[in-house]
C-alpha cells in the first residue's frame, strides 16, 4: 500500500451527532459519536469512506457490534446475522439468530443426528426431522415435527428397518398435550376389519339391521346366471349334501331352522332340527314344481284324500209307503216281491257315500 493510500485511511476525525455521515465524501476513517440519526441505528462507531474519492462507498461498523452496514442508495444494510452471530450450538438449539448449520433439526442430516428417546416423543418439539430410539410401538423410527407453535403440533413416525415402513400420527391440544398414535395405512399395512369396525371376510355377528340391495331383477331367463342380494354358488360332487343358505337358532330350545339346497337331488330344503334330534323334520321343494311337507298332519285334517261306499244297507218302506236313504246313501239296487200277479218293491239297498279325512272315514252329510 503507498504511503499516500495508507494516509487516506488514517483516523481523519471525529462526527458529532448532526453532520450527515451519508454525505461524506473524504476518503478515510471517521469516529462517529451516539446519537447521529444518520448512522445506523443512531450508533456511535466507525465510518469508512473508500475510494474511489469521485464515488466513493461508505461503510459503517457499529461500537459493539461486528456488523458492517453498507450505504446503498442511500440506506444502510447490514451484512445479516450469518456474518456476525454465532452457529447454533446444538442439533436442537432454538436461539433466536442463531445460525443454523447443516443436519440441525436433521436437514441435511440424518435421524440420528437428532435421535430422540422414546419418553421425548409425543411432546413438544421443534419443527424438524428427529430419529427415535426405541419407542414401545415402533421401535427405532423417524419422526417428522411441525405445527404452528408449541401447543399446537403434529407428529409423523415411521418404523425402520425394512421396506415396508409403519406410518402413524398424532397431535397435540393448544396446551401441548398430544393425543396417542393413530395408524396411517399404506398398502404395506392395510386395514383390517378391526381396524375400520368392519365384518371380516371370515364371517362375524352383525347388531344392527342389514339393507340388501335390488341385484339381480330381472325376467325369468335371466336368474340362472343372474346374482341376487344374497348369493351363493355350490360346488360339490357329494351325493348327500346339504348347502343352507340361511339359518336361524332358537337358543331356547335348542332348536334350529335352516334353508338350502340338497345337491344331487336338486331340492330346496327347509329343515327343521330338534334340540335331541328326534323330532327333525324336512320339507322340500323338487325341480318338478311339486312340495313335499315334512308332515302331512295339518294336510290330513283339511283335505280329503281318498273317497269309497260304504257298507251296503237295506232300506224298507215307511208307513207312508216311502223307501227313504239316510243323508249321504246312495241307491244300489231294490228288493223286490211277487205278490197277487205283480212285483212289488219291497226294500231298496244303498251304500255311503265316504271321504277320507283326518285319518277316519267320514260319511258325507246329506
């Protein structure tokens, strides 16, 4: 440096507080004393003029502070926090200003740059990446932090060790209090029925009421390959089986109603299951479009069944000269005499008429 530049930048005087210390142009160093409402901050400090003296740039360093402002177009800005504060201290530290260096919060880093015990999850943290060592659920994890402040978070982890990771979640309350995990599905870890409080495919106990849809309407030729809301296909080569359909259990007795297909037969069963299975009873439907009752009991009471004439009886005149039948009798024949040259009829033979009902022959009324 030549002695004339090394001159120009000794101490070249001092600034009280009302000179503009934006507007001087002399080349060199100046002591600017507090309270000059033109130094940054109205600091007292150093200014720094530096060449060229025909534009020249003005920096400014303030007394106890490492900061250095530089004049452009005609305000002060400071070199930032970077230059002049310290780094952070940990891979946590919050401080205010501080500098954050590369892995703190674990960006750019890894989890185990900021490994959490399994006690400090699920409590406030700081918006960032964290590893955590063995949590009661998830074991050795990654944890992901963010939220709007200290009371108010949510928290991600993820189970290691594999490439089918475990998601969960959890939040916390305005008061910083967080709730426990909830799991996030993936296709690694589907729901189950428990999960979602639906019926497993397995089967189950439904308790409430079951909607069944319209599937399957239609005309005649298509339900045999049409669906309906309840639907089942039976595949078996067994040649006594039994396929219900639904079934109903009467706990009371022990007792229980079923429906279903007979293969082989080809039969639409209705069955009937005493609790001591001595009182079973099966009715059925055949592919002939006939049914058979389990029992004919309440058949026999009500229908006839069979029809014949019963035993034959003589019927003789009355004192009114008149053969009369009893209600339901029919004539078979006469029992006729010859008397005084002529043939006179005497009795007249009939038969009941009779039906088959409830077990008994019944003559029919009149």
């Amino acid at each position: 440096m030549s002695e004339d530049f090394y001159g120009a930048f000794m101490l070249r005087g001092n600034i009280g507080t009302t000179t503009d210390v934006k507007a001087v142009a002399g080349v060199g160093c100046y002591s600017v004393a507090t309270g000059n409402s033109t130094a940054p901050g109205s600091a007292a400090g150093v200014l720094l003029v530096l060449p060229p003296a025909s534009k020249p740039k003005r920096k400014f360093i303030k007394e106890n502070e490492w900061n250095v402002f530089t004049l452009v177009n005609g305000a002060w800005q400071g070199m930032g926090t970077a230059a002049i504060h310290d780094v952070t201290t940990s891979h946590t530290d919050g401080t205010a200003e501080h500098v954050l260096r590369v892995a703190d919060f674990g960006v750019g880093g890894y989890g185990t740059d900021t490994m959490l015990t399994a006690d400090t999850v699920r409590k406030p943290l700081r918006n960032g990446f964290y590893g955590v060592s063995a949590d009661p659920t998830y074991g050795n994890a990654s944890l992901i932090s963010f939220g709007y402040d200290s009371g108010s978070q949510v928290q991600i982890i993820s189970k290691q060790g594999g490439q089918a990771p475990r998601l969960a979640i959890s939040g916390s309350n305005p008061q910083g209090v967080f709730g426990n995990w909830g799991k996030i599905f993936t296709e690694f870890e589907p729901p189950t029925a428990a999960d979602t409080k639906a019926l497993p495919l397995a089967g189950g106990e439904m308790s409430g009421p079951i909607t069944l849809s319209n599937t399957g309407r239609g005309s005649w030729a298509s339900q045999r390959d049409g669906k309906a809301p309840l639907y089942q296909v039976i595949d078996s080569g067994s040649a006594s089986e039994y396929w219900p359909i639904i079934k109903q259990k009467y706990k009371a007795t022990g007792s229980a109603w079923s429906a279903g297909v007979l293969v082989n037969a080809d039969r639409f069963v209705i069955y009937y299951s005493a609790a001591d299975g001595t009182d079973d009873k099966t009715s059925y439907f055949s592919p002939d479009g006939t049914f058979n009752p389990g029992s004919f009991a309440n058949f026999d009471a009500r229908y006839i069944s069979n029809l014949q004439l019963g035993a034959q009886v003589s019927v003789a005149r009355d004192s009114s000269g008149y053969n009369k039948a009893a209600a339901g009798y029919v004539m078979m024949g006469t029992y006729s005499t010859y008397q005084d040259s002529n043939w006179e009829m005497d009795n007249i033979l009939c038969k009941p008429i009779q039906k088959y009902i409830n077990g008994a022959w019944v003559t029919i009324s009149g």
